[in-house]
C-alpha cells in the first residue's frame, strides 16, 4: 500500500485533476489495487491450445526442493498457495491471483511475511461433464495419477522463479506456464502382477463421457502351470494406485517399505503359502482417487459398476472361483470404510471383511463431529465463553497437528464447489446430496463450519452410516453376515477414527454377528496392524475353507491351499 508521502501525491494529483477533469475515484481505486501483491498468469498456445476452465495456483516456497508446486501437502502442509477459478482463459491472456484469491495456511497474499521466495504456477485443467442426471459440472478428469493435480497428465505449469516479495510494498510477478505434465506410465506386468483397465459402461452413460475402471491382479504360485485350477479372491480396497497388492515386490529392497513388500512376495511364492488371486482396484472419480465402492447421486453407480463389471470381469479372466464363500475383503482407512460398507451392502456377495482403521463408520463420530446434533464442525459444543478448536489430526501421544477449520480451509483453497480432491470433500461427493448447481451440497461450510443439517440426515438416510445401517436393516443382514465381520483400529488413530469404531462395536455386542474387534494399545495412531500381510492373508484363507466345507463347494479344481 502506498506509504505517507504516496497519498499526499495522489490527493495532490487527484485535485489537479479534477481541476482538469480527468481524475476519479475509481481509477484512484484501480491504482492503489495495482500496487498490492498480485501474479499475473498466463499461457502460450504452445502449452495448451484451447481455452482452459480450471483451477490456477500459485505457490510460495522458502525451501530450494523438491518445487514448490510439489511442497504442497494435503495433510498440515507448510508451504504458501493461493488460487483461484478461471472459466475459458485464452491462450496469450493473463488471469490475476491478487489478496482476494483464498490461500493455505495463510488466508491471503497480504498475510505473506516479506522475504525471499521461490514462486511457481500451475493450472488444474478441468472438463466438461453433461451427466445422465441433467446437471453439467466441470471438474479435472482424472488421467489415471488419482486426482493429484501437481502430478496430473496435462496440467500446465511454470518454470521456479526466485523472488523478493513484500505485501506492504506491492508487487506484480509474471508467470507464464509453457510446461506440461507428461502421460502417466503404468508399471510394466510381469509373471505374477497383471493390469488391466476398461470402460465402464455404467459410468460413461451416467458422465456423459468415457470412465474407466482398472484393477491389479497379484496371481498365486503355479497359476500358469496349473491351467485348470480356480482360485478364491482377496479384493484389497483403498486409495488409487499402481502397484502390486499387499506392497508386493520383487525387487531386492531399498527401504523399509520395500523390505516388507519383498518378505511378502518370498512368503507368496513359498512352498507352504495359501494359493490365492489378490486384486486392487482402481475406480477414480471426478472428485476424489477413489468412489468408495458405492452407488451415489454424486458419483453415479460405481458401486453397481464395480460389482456388476469389473469382478465378473477379472473372475472370468483370472479364473476366480465366482463363489461367495471364495471372495473377500480388506482395506484400511479409506479402503475400510469401503471393506466394511461392501460387506454389509452384499452380505450374499462376499465371505468376510478384515476392516482396518476405516474412515467414519458412524456419523455421530464424524471423526469428532456429531454431525446429527453439533452444529458448528470448527467448535467444541457447550462452551459459552473459551470455545476450544475442534482436532482434525493428532500424533499418537495426542499432540493436535491440524484442526477441523485448517483442513476446511485447505479444502476451500484447493477447489471450489466441492472439486478440492480432498477428504471431507471426498465424503460428501460420496454421502451427500447433489446441490442445485449441480456439484456436491456440503455438509459444512468451509468457511465458518457451520453444519447443514438436512445433508447430514441425507447422508444417514441414504445408508452411508454404517451403524445406523446396519441397525435399520439387522433383520435381513444378520444371518448372512455371522462370522463376517473382523474390525482393527489403534486407540489413538491419527484421526479419530477409533471412536466410530466403538459405536459399532457397541451395536455389534446387542446381535449375534460374531464380529471381532481389535485395539491396539497404548498410543497405537492410523496404520495399526496386529499382524503382517502374510499372517493375514493366511487368517482369511482358513476362513474360506471353512466355508468352502459349508458350502460343499471344497472339492474339484478349486484351490486354497498349497500344491
């Protein structure tokens, strides 16, 4: 902003020129806007030919790497970004991110400290959708990265510049995005990772565009060798990816990640190991990198897409015995919701879940919100004077690393209309109704928290409350789901989610379903396991003989156990 002297010059020139009649308040206003923080953004027609509707952002690194767009985190991220929408920007035009673009963790470019900077820019390049439901939205189309957009094929970006940046002074920095984020490649199969990928036929009508559904398919020892043979199947849920099942490796390892995928896979192909297929899906949506296995108005029908196209698909392909008793499930977090809430929808379909530390199962828990009763998501209820910040995120000794109003925020900043590919945005593209412009109705606001309490009761009514859906339809679920149920979860899961747990379990204990509960204790936060991939797997092969000897379907080419 213009200093002291500054606005005695401007008043100065200001009456001299109403003395010449050339001076009013509204270019006085364009002047003193021009010399606030602002990026001016632009692209030429060699990086993008067409007009782009999309999502623009700018962001301010202190640290030399990896590149700023790259520092930008999803969970208590430090790095500066501000953005903004943009509808058919022109190639050779400049769109302006000045102090009214919202940013994370800073509120706007005004709050940024002076000093030295290195700045970048990207575009978010989103498409048109006229869906089967009457409503045309413009989101980014997945490209097969699982909606990271400073990583999605096609988006533009700039080279870093490095800068000296001061609000109170002002200032005015060019941008232009000439690079291009290059095609996803896919991880070459081998004897014992297959891939594939398909268009669904259901999501394409309801997108009005081509959708895909993909999988990766981990065979068993002597599949080959053994043509005649039919295998049980362990559908492993969560978020998008690439890779091998259970973190199967082959290469000698690297790290401790890799140490552990490359003991499954001497453990997968030892002598004495269960002999099973075991499948990942990918079913990335316009909203999030993964549908969350359901039908929703949102969404559309993934969930008829996944159980009426792809696993027909991969059970006739990969010769997958197509058996209930034969076909089970697990997943942690995002892919326990999904385990638990595809076991309890298809009671008849599959054979068991082993759901770990699963995203709210109970929307009383809604991490920590009482979605139903609270009615600010940001505040601790009944609290008159000193009202405490609700947590988002904690470390396992407890210490909060987010709260529910800084992740509310990074949402709002990442995208508008619900587009940020985030979690609480992911939620209601999956549970919530479709508002009237065609985009998710949130179930909070992300500004003030305030709660939208007929989205919550859509959201509860419609089914995507485990408990309360299990409870409204016990009568008929109950039977067949005896045995099926194993739930894990630490007693202080990162994010809360322990505590959804219990409520389920507390309907369990009332019902004869058998269902098994773990905690793990002290201090154990998100990611908890009891056990290793291989005792797992083991655990749910036992589990499937047992009810291949029910079912009296043990015998013939169908294989469990070792040859």
């Amino acid at each position: 902003m213009p200093g002291a002297s500054g606005h005695r010059m401007t008043k100065l020139l200001c009456r001299l020129g109403l003395i010449l009649g050339v001076c009013s308040w509204p270019a006085l206003l364009d002047a003193q806007r021009s010399a606030g923080p602002r990026f001016e953004i632009s692209f030429p027609a060699t990086a993008h030919r067409e007009a782009i509707t999309g999502r623009v952002f700018v962001a301010l690194a202190k640290k030399g790497t990896p590149e700023p767009l790259q520092q930008i985190g999803s969970w208590g991220g430090q790095t500066p970004f501000f953005s903004i929408d943009v509808e058919q920007l022109q190639p050779g035009h400049a769109t302006v991110v000045d102090s009214s673009a919202l940013g994370y963790p800073l509120h706007n470019l005004k709050e940024v400290p002076a000093g030295d900077y290195s700045v970048q820019a990207m575009v978010n390049v989103y498409s048109k959708f006229a869906r089967s439901d009457g409503h045309t939205i413009w989101a980014h189309m997945d490209q097969w990265e699982g909606q990271h957009f400073n990583r999605s094929p096609g988006n533009i970006y700039s080279e870093v510049q490095q800068v000296y940046l001061d609000a109170a002074k002002g200032y005015d920095v060019k941008l232009e995005l000439t690079k291009t984020i290059p095609p996803v490649e896919a991880p070459p199969d081998s004897a014992w990772v297959k891939r594939v990928k398909f268009q669904s036929r259901l999501l394409t009508k309801f997108w009005g565009r081509p959708m895909y559904l993909g999988a990766t398919v981990l065979l068993p020892k002597g599949y080959d060798e053994h043509p005649s043979d039919a295998y049980p199947a362990i559908y492993v849920q969560g978020h998008f990816g690439l890779g091998a099942p259970f973190g199967f490796s082959e290469k000698p390892p690297g790290s401790p990640r890799e140490q552990a995928g490359y003991e499954f896979f001497q453990r997968w192909n030892s002598d004495d190991f269960p002999r099973m297929i075991a499948v990942t899906f990918q079913h990335p949506t316009p909203y999030f990198d993964d549908s969350y296995a359901v039908n929703s108005a949102n969404n559309g029908p993934y969930g008829d897409a996944l159980i009426g196209e792809l696993i027909p698909y991969l059970e006739q392909r990969f010769r997958i015995i197509p058996a209930p008793y034969a076909r089970v499930l697990t997943g942690g977090s995002t892919g326990g919701w999904e385990s638990l809430a595809l076991q309890l929808y298809h009671p008849e379909f599959f054979g068991g879940t082993w759901t770990f530390y699963p995203d709210p199962i109970d929307f009383r828990r809604y991490q920590m919100v009482n979605i139903y009763e609270d009615d600010n998501a940001f505040r601790a209820p009944g609290y008159e004077f000193m009202v405490p910040e609700r947590p988002m995120m904690r470390t396992a000794e407890g210490q909060v690393a987010q709260t529910m109003r800084q992740m509310s925020q990074l949402e709002a900043a990442l995208g508008s209309k619900g587009r940020s590919a985030q979690q609480f945005e992911a939620w209601e593209a999956v549970y919530g109704p479709v508002g009237e412009d065609g985009y998710p109705r949130p179930v909070w606001d992300k500004l003030t928290g305030k709660i939208d309490r007929e989205v919550a009761l859509y959201m509860r009514d419609h089914g995507y409350d485990l408990t309360y859906y299990a409870k409204t339809n016990w009568a008929k679920l109950g039977l067949q789901l005896r045995g099926k149920l194993h739930l894990y979860c630490g007693d202080m899961d990162n994010f809360y989610l322990n505590l959804a747990v219990y409520m389920f379990e507390d309907f369990m204990k009332t019902t004869d379903s058998g269902a098994t509960f773990e905690y793990g204790r002290p201090m154990k936060g998100h990611g908890w396991h009891p056990m290793s991939n291989a005792e797992l797997v083991q655990v749910m092969a036992e589990q499937i003989r047992r009810n291949s000897v029910t079912t009296g379907d043990a015998g013939g080419n169908h294989k469990t156990a070792p040859h």
